[in-house]
C-alpha cells in the first residue's frame, strides 16, 4: 500500500483513482481529437 491508502478507506482510494483515470481518458480522448484536425489541416 502506499502511503495514505488504508484498508478502511480503500473505497475512498479506489474512487479517487477511478475519477483521475476517467479525466485522463478525457484529456487524451481531446488530445487525439486535436491531432485529427490539426492532419486534415496539412491535406
């Protein structure tokens, strides 16, 4: 475990990574948009 993480508040962990990994899907999923459009740019 790292520090912090407790058995007791394991879900309070696990919510808190699970929300940091949506947001970056989303930042990523945004970025891969950018770079689509930024190639139609160059054509």
């Amino acid at each position: 475990m790292h520090n912090g993480e407790t058995f007791e508040n394991y879900k309070d962990v696990l919510n808190q990574y699970q929300s940091a990994l949506e947001a970056k899907k989303a930042h990523i999923d945004k970025l891969f948009d950018e770079v689509k459009s930024i190639k139609k740019l160059k054509v």
